[in-house]
C-alpha cells in the first residue's frame, strides 16, 4: 500500500514539473491563438515571473549563508588569544587544551539545534546561535581585560557555550541548503562551508583595521561581527520563496551558476591570503577589508545571472556540461528495487565461488580479503540508516577513523598554532600562520566540490578523494618533527589547513551518499563526535609533551607575563611524531574505506550514464 502511494506521489511530482514546463513556454510566447490566447499568455508571463522571482530569492539565501560562514567561523582563532587566556588565568597547558577542548564539545550538541528547529522557527535559532555567541566570547573578554574575575569552571562553559553557537549556525546553513537546493545540495554545502575556513583572515584584517595589537580584540569580534550578520541576513531568511521542480535547463543553469560562484570564490581567497600580510598599516587594512567585503556582496548580482540564463546556456554553459551537483539519489522504490537486484547479482557469484563480481575474472579471493574488503559493505548509495544501523556498519566506522585522524587532528593542529610558534620564537607570526592556516582551508573545502565538476571527464570515487585529501597531513607533521624552520612551519601549517578544509566540507556529502540524505542530519551529528574526542585526546598528548619538556630542563625556559613558556625545538618534537603516525592510521583507513565503498559509487556512476542515454 505504501508502494502504492509513493508511486502515486511520484507521477504527481512528474506532473508538476511537467506543468511548470507549460508555464515557461506559454510565457515566452506560447499562449495560443484567438482572443483567450493574450490573455493566457498574460497570465502565465506572470507565473513566469513570480517563478524567476522565487529563483532569485533563492540564490540570495545562498550569499545568506556564505555571510553566515564566513563571519562565524570563531573556533579558528583560538591561538590568537590563548595565550593571553593562559596568562590570565594563571593555567598550565593542560588545563589551556581543557577549554580548547570545549570549545569543540559544543559540536557535540549539535543534536540540540535539530531539537530547536522542532519548536522554533530558523531565524530564532539563527538569533539564539549568535547570542549564546556573544555571551561566551563577550565575557571572555571581560575576564582577559581584568574587568570581572571568574574561575576556571565558569570559564570553561563559556568555551563550551561559544563552540554550541557555531554548531547551532552550521545548522541553520545546513538546513537552507537543503530545503532551498535539493538537487545541487552537493554544491551548496561545499561552496558554504568553505567560507567558514576564511573567518580568521577577515578578524584579522578587521583587528588591523582597527589599529589595535591587543589580541583580545579577537574575542570582541567573535562576539559582535555574528550577531551584526544575523541581522543582516535574516530577511531574506524570512522570505524563502516555495520550493517548485526544477526543469532540466534549470538544473543545468543552476549547474552553470555554482562554477561561476566557485571561481569567485577562489579570488576572495587569493585576494586575503595574499594581501593580509601587506596590511600593516591601519588605513591599508581598512581599504583592504573594505574590499573584501564587495568580493562577499558581489555575489548578488547572481539574480541577474538567474534572468540572463538564455545568454549563459548559449554561449559560456555549453563548454562545461555539468549535470547537477552529482550523486543525486535515486528513488526510494528504484532504490529497493536496485539492491534487490544487486544482491541476486552478489550470491549468484558466490555461488560459482566469488563473492565479488566486479572481478570474477581474478579468481578466487583470499578469504583475509574477502572478510575486510567485501563483507557486509555497502551495495548501493543513499540506502537510510537509521542510527542503530550505523553503528553496526563497518564501513562507518573507517570513515569515523578517518576522520578522528584526518580532519580533527588538523583542528587541534589550529588550536596549538599560537604555543607551537611562540614555541619556535616565531610569535609575531602567529596571526600570519593563523591567516594561512585559515586560508589553505578555504581551498581545500572549494577543492571538495572538484568530483562534482570533473566527473563527466573524469571519474572518482568520492571515498577516493577523501583519501588522497588525508595524504598531506602526515607529509605536513613529518616536515615539522625534521625541522623547525620558518617555511616548514609555514608549509607545514598550509599542508595540514589545504587536507582538513577538505574533509570538513566533503564530510557532508560522503555522509548522505553512504547512509542516505534524509538521516544526514542525525547520521552527521554522530560522525563528527569525533572532533570534541579528539580534541581532548590529541591536545592532552600535546599538552602532556609540552609540560614534560618546560618541567625537565632539557630545553629553554622564558617567562611570559608571568608564566613560564618552553622555548625550542623539543617542546613539539614528539607531538609531531606521533601526530604523523595517527595521520597514516587515518590515511590506511581512508584506503580500505574506497576499497569498500568503490563498487556502490562504479554502480551508481553506470546507472546514472544509461539514464542518460535512454
């Protein structure tokens, strides 16, 4: 019976696009003949209209997003003030990785910004994300300037209250993207996420324009600049237009607009890793934040895009042929009735003595591999799973490793960035080493959209890209532990930013493909539990190094505003070493995940082509 009227829900939709289709001819001219035909004509011109005026809406919603991103990525620049919270505090560096640690903890409350979406509406989670923000981050700062007086608990909560609000904002950009670009879902996360990687560079072009070396001048950005952004963007927000079929010249031109949006992209992030370090001067600063905040309102002029689209197709889109944002999921009767017949397939094949078809001309398997590479993995894509599913899958727990030794260890990499330079006797460099970090972020979360893009010329395995991702983060802590140079640190710092940018973005979409789209939200909460867990363990082996080395006299001691600070080579030494070994772990894992997983993406990949040709 639920068959039944799923069905007949599908030829409803199929109906629906199909009248939509009949709108937009009888609105460029195809009304028909007589005196009834002008007036059709008329009316569906209007239709036509109000549906390219709910397109535009659209796109502004997604620059809504890009603003919400790129101005609340605060977890970045803890290192700008840690150490002035340390000082003040009067803390070791284990209890300085405890609040760092919470900072991350909030993202696992994320679950309790799905809770309140239940029983409130989007623009007052929105709201709520930004004062649980200004209430952690703002007080924060009364504690660092000796205006209030708190102890470390307290203190600790309101790391824990400030990392809540980011999660809570990448809800909300989560949940826009997916109620507003249902079919090029993949792009939208991708484009949006990768601006949260450049928030560290616009605070400090702000903090430079304000004229101020005090680092506490982060905090008070992290307070005020979301909140000001909130504002900004809750109208359109407010004005979601309905969500109506798409066409296929739609989803082709919508295709069109996101290659245009990613290029723009990739100059803003040019435009602040290169100029940062130029603005040392408060008026350069000013004129440079100025500019680039145009580059994060120029993609406004995307509505004109939308109603020049006849120009686009014709001239520019046909260069390219994209198709959609990629994995778009079958189905959910296509789908059963896939894995039915792909399960036939499998015991078929073990039944002539080869569990796996895809390469039954090899011969016969050893049964090691047959037990690691081939049981119980995935069939097809975008099959749900509900939690308790999840957690029995081997498949999500390689991607669960993965990204414990991938992506978080890249995290806690940026949260130590400030001891390890001022470690290295490079503290002037920390905001510029900040900068780069964030930057190189940026590129590796736009570089996540790149099996969207070149999938028509050439085809990969999303798992696949997601291991080539994690391979410079163990290059990246190898080239520290052997030196302790500034380039190294520099192009140690955008080697570990380029592969973690990478894995925050992709982790979305890999999600949906593997488990299903409809349980991302939850399935998603339960992946990146890792970040607080690895956060606590990865920046407590650091912590644990770092005070073993200041407490044993083999390396230099300097007295900092109070506090003792080990000085050298040896204070991170083994930290990278072992860091470097998780990262491999991470990367095998990563290998076995895209063994697994590289049957269900070749399947889907064969399907989607003869859909195209029939």
């Amino acid at each position: 019976m639920r068959t039944r009227r799923d069905s007949e829900k599908r030829k409803n939709r199929n109906s629906d696009e199909e009248n939509l289709k009949l709108r937009i001819v009888f609105a460029e001219g195809g009304g028909g003949g007589g005196g009834g035909g002008n007036s059709n004509s008329s009316r569906f011109s209007l239709i036509y209209r109000l549906i390219m005026a709910g397109q535009s809406r659209k796109w502004m919603i997604l620059v809504a997003t890009i603003w919400i991103q790129a101005f609340t990525g605060t977890n970045f620049d803890f290192s700008a003030y840690s150490s002035d919270l340390k000082s003040v505090l009067g803390i070791s560096q284990v209890q300085l990785n405890y609040l760092a640690t919470a900072s991350d903890l909030g993202k696992a409350l994320g679950w309790s910004s799905g809770l309140a979406l239940l029983y409130f509406p989007l623009w007052t989670v929105l709201f709520m994300a930004a004062f649980m923000g200004l209430i952690g981050y703002g007080i924060q700062w009364l504690v660092i300037q000796n205006l209030i007086s708190l102890p470390y608990f307290l203190v600790f909560l309101l790391c824990l209250l400030a990392g809540c609000s980011i999660c809570w904002f990448n809800t909300v950009c989560f949940v826009l993207c997916n109620q507003n670009f249902p079919t090029n879902r993949a792009l939208a996360l991708s484009l949006t996420i990768s601006f949260n990687g450049v928030s560290p560079a616009l605070y400090s072009l702000a903090a430079k324009a304000i004229s101020s070396n005090e680092c506490s001048l982060f905090l008070v950005l992290n307070s005020l600049l979301p909140l000001i952004t909130s504002i900004v963007v809750v109208v359109p927000i407010l004005r979601q237009p309905p969500l109506e079929p798409l066409p296929a010249d739609a989803v082709r031109r919508d295709s069109f607009i996101f290659l245009f949006l990613n290029i723009l992209a990739v100059f803003t992030g040019i435009y602040l890793l290169v100029l940062n370090s130029v603005s040392t001067i408060a008026s350069i600063a000013r004129l440079l934040f100025a500019g680039a905040v145009f580059l994060l309102v120029l993609p406004l002029c995307i509505p004109g895009i939308v109603f020049a689209r006849d120009w686009a197709l014709k001239n520019i889109y046909a260069s390219f042929r994209l198709q959609g944002s990629g994995f778009n999921l079958v189905d959910v009767d296509d789908l059963e009735l896939h894995k039915e017949l792909l399960i036939g397939r499998e015991e078929y094949y073990k039944a002539n003595g080869n569990g796996n078809y895809s390469s039954r001309d090899e011969g016969e398997k050893e049964r090691c591999y047959e037990k690691v590479i081939e049981k119980n993995r995935l069939l097809v894509l975008g099959e749900e799973h509900p939690a308790r599913d999840l957690v029995g899958r081997l498949d999500f727990w390689l991607y669960y490793i993965a990204y414990f030794c991938g992506g978080t260890i890249g995290l806690v990499y940026s949260n130590n960035l400030g001891q390890i330079a001022q470690s290295l006797g490079f503290t002037s460099k920390t905001t510029e080493l900040l900068t780069l970090y964030s930057s190189c972020s940026f590129f590796g979360r736009l570089l996540s959209a790149a099996p969207d893009f070149m999938r028509v010329k050439v085809y990969f395995a999303r798992t696949g890209w997601l291991a080539v991702a994690l391979l410079p983060t163990p290059i990246a802590f190898f080239l520290l532990a052997a030196s302790s140079s500034e380039r190294a640190l520099e192009v140690g710092t955008a080697l570990i930013g380029l592969s973690s940018g990478f894995i925050f973005a992709a982790a979305v979409s890999i999600t949906s493909e593997l488990f299903g789209p409809n349980s991302v939200g939850v399935n998603h909460n339960i992946l990146i539990t890792n970040i607080p867990l690895g956060s606590l363990i990865y920046g407590l082996l650091a912590a644990i190094v770092y005070d073993g080395n200041a407490s044993s006299g083999l390396t230099n001691l300097e007295l900092v505003d109070g506090a003792l600070v080990c000085m050298g080579r040896k204070c991170y030494l083994q930290t990278f070493l072992w860091w470097g070994c998780i990262s491999m772990l991470g990367l095998a894992s990563s290998a076995l995940l895209f063994l697994r997983t590289k049957p269900a993406y070749d399947r889907f990949e064969e399907n989607r082509i003869l859909t195209q040709v029939y």
